[in-house]
C-alpha cells in the first residue's frame, strides 16, 4: 500500500493544478466544493474495499488458478493482461448502468456536474466491491496478483485522465481509445447519449456491441444525474442510493439546515489538507508500531470526510465534529510518535499543525457567517440506468 503514496500524491496534485487553471487561465467559474467533495468522496474506504478486492483475487490465483498466464512468453501475458482487463472492465462498466443494485453504486460518479479530472476520482464507496465478480475469472486463468495491480492501475490512471477538461481531440487515438472526448458522451445527460462509451481504455469494444456514440451538434453536453438530489456528504452519496434501491426512503437533505454557512475557501483547504493526511496514512501502511493508532487515525479520516461535507452543507453537527477530528488528528499522529512512528518528528508536526489551526479556524469563520443556499440542480433526465 505506500508504494501508492507517490501516485496518490501526483493525483492530487493534477487534480488541483487543473482546477487552478481553469479557474484563472480559462475565467471560468470552478465549484471548488464539488471539487472537494469529488476529492473526499470515497478515498479513505474505498481504498480499504480496494484491499478486500486485490486480496481475494490474490486468493484465487494462488488456490484455484488455471495456470493459463505462465504458460505464454511474458510478453504475451502483459498485451493478454491489458486486453483482458479492459474487456472485463467493459462488461462491469455496461453492467452498472442496467442492473438496478449495480446503479446503485455507480450513480456517485455519474452525479457530478462538472467534468474535470476531479470527477476521476468521484466515486461510491462500494465501487471496489461491486468490482470483485468482474475480474475473478483473470485470477482463475492465472493471472498473478502483481500483473492485476499493475494493469488496473495503468488503466485506471487513463480513465483518470480522460476525465480532463482541458485536453482536444486526439487525432487517429480517437479511433483506438476512449479519450476525454468519447468519455464526455458517457457523462451526457441528452437522451443521445445514455448508456454509450462504456469502455475504460479502449473504444473498440463500443463500437463492436453496439455502445458507442459520438458528439452530434444538435445534442448539447451537460452532465449530471437528476430525480437524486446531489450531497456534499460522502456517506450519503454512497448509502443513500442504496437505502432507496432496499426501499427505505431517507429524508431528503433540505439545504443549509443550520444557521451556519462555511466559506468556499475554508471548504477547500480543509480537504486539502485532510488528503495530505490520508497520503501520510498510505505511506505508513504496514509499518505503524500500535494497531489501534492505526485503527484511529483510519476512522477519524473517514468520519472527516463526512463531517466535511456536513460543514459544506452547513450542518450544525459538520461545525461540530471537523473541529474536533482536526484536533484529535494530531494527537493520535503524537501518540503514534511516541510509540516509534517512522518518520521523522517535524514531519508529523507538519502535518498536525495546519489541521488543528483549521479546526480552530472553523470555530471562528463559522459562527455568525450567512445562511447561502446551495445551488439548484437539474429536474429531469431522460434515462434507462437500473
């Protein structure tokens, strides 16, 4: 797991070198909260899901393997491995968008409004789960756990990419891969394009079942998902859809509930500053001294993620409880120190420090702030998902 530390970290920096350029170089209007909560949305648990899914397919391939991968030249086995997991991506993508349960989960990406490469990163927190039966049958014909990591990643750091919104067309690749221009189709809320593009890496499984569609002039792009009120809380965004597909009705999130708004910018920096956190939290995998320090730091960035969305939607218990997560971060980072934390002192002070002055921060910039409500969003679309 550290060795996803640096690849998390020049995620995060992408993300944000973009939303900056398209906020002054572009003029244009950037929802820094979406951006956040896209950020925030599934990282720290999902990534736990993640570690379930390679685990059990690291099962299988070692107890119920085929062994059909050793048998080729390496070469083979990598072209076989990337061909293989992009098809099985395709079916799993297509399948999320018919089956209602499947859906349920899905829909988290496909709620954001504005497509960027933090919309990459926009996810349920189930997602890996609902993953793992698509990519069993790799590990039955004998792919190695390693390969599998390998290849998801490569593929998954294109889909982050073609999530960009900065980038044009690119020439004879639009007719080998999906790219930014064919992904924005997926995205489209016009009945032109529902359930089209569902490749991952490459474009020539939609065009071979049927799936794919290209940009028409008379069918504007706009992105979203209506008749599902968006939130900027992460457990919502996950459960909700999935309380509804059970049959439970969950109350509808009725604006500011509160009488305390939080600015934009404290919004932003304070998921920030909890993603530095969660990186630190990779790159120490498998070497805390104490568990339970483990444990708490674990728990806490994931109620962080929810009490930060509460303080973006003006949540009274979202005032509340970031503060309070920004203050009891570091002193579990100080008592994992003095147990033999690696790393150096300074390093922890870093990063504790600047979390705690937001935590106290929000007590201040929160208290008497306006009520705004959040903006309104699209009410119907035509679609046939679940």
């Amino acid at each position: 797991m550290n060795a996803l530390a640096l690849p998390i970290a020049f995620m995060l920096f992408i993300v944000l070198a973009e939303a900056c350029w398209l906020h002054w170089q572009r003029h244009a209007e950037h929802d820094w909260r979406d951006t956040v909560f896209n950020l925030n949305s599934g990282h720290i648990v999902l990534w736990l899901f993640r570690g379930v899914e390679v685990a059990l397919f690291g099962w299988i391939a070692a107890h119920a393997s085929l062994n059909g991968f050793t048998r080729m030249p390496l070469a083979l086995q990598w072209l076989t491995g990337i061909l293989a997991w992009d098809f099985c991506f395709y079916w799993l993508h297509r399948l999320h968008h018919r089956y209602r349960l499947l859906w349920a989960v899905h829909v988290v990406h496909h709620q954001g409004e504005k497509f960027n490469l933090s919309l990459g990163v926009r996810n349920s927190w189930y997602s890996s789960l609902t993953s793992i039966p698509f990519f069993l049958l790799l590990a039955v014909l004998g792919m190695p756990v390693e390969m599998f990591v390998a290849i998801s990643t490569l593929h998954y750091s294109i889909q982050l990419f073609n999530h960009n919104a900065v980038t044009p067309r690119l020439g004879w690749l639009e007719y080998l891969l999906v790219t930014p221009a064919h992904h924005r189709v997926h995205h489209g809320t016009h009945a032109r394009y529902i359930d089209k593009n569902f490749g991952g890496s490459f474009i020539f499984w939609d065009k071979l079942f049927g799936t794919f569609e290209r940009v028409h002039p008379d069918a504007p792009l706009s992105y979203g998902v209506t008749g599902m009120a968006a939130s900027e809380n992460p457990w919502r965004a996950s459960n909700a859809p999935l309380l509804r597909y059970a049959g439970v009705k969950p109350s509808p999130p009725d604006g500011v509930a509160a009488g305390f708004a939080a600015p934009t910018w404290l919004v932003t920096s304070g998921g920030i500053l909890l993603f530095f956190v969660v990186i630190a939290y990779v790159w120490l995998e498998g070497q805390w001294p104490v568990w339970w320090h483990q444990a708490a730091l674990f728990l806490l960035l994931a109620a962080g993620t929810i009490a930060l969305g509460g303080l973006s939607e003006g949540r009274r218990w979202g005032r509340i409880s970031w503060p309070a997560i920004c203050l009891l971060v570091p002193a579990v980072l100080a008592g994992a120190a003095r147990h033999g934390l690696p790393g150096q002192w300074l390093t922890w002070l870093a990063l504790s420090l600047p979390l705690a002055a937001h935590g106290l921060l929000t007590i201040i910039r929160t208290h008497r702030a306006p009520v705004s409500a959040r903006p309104q969003h699209k009410e119907a679309r035509p679609t046939t998902h679940g």
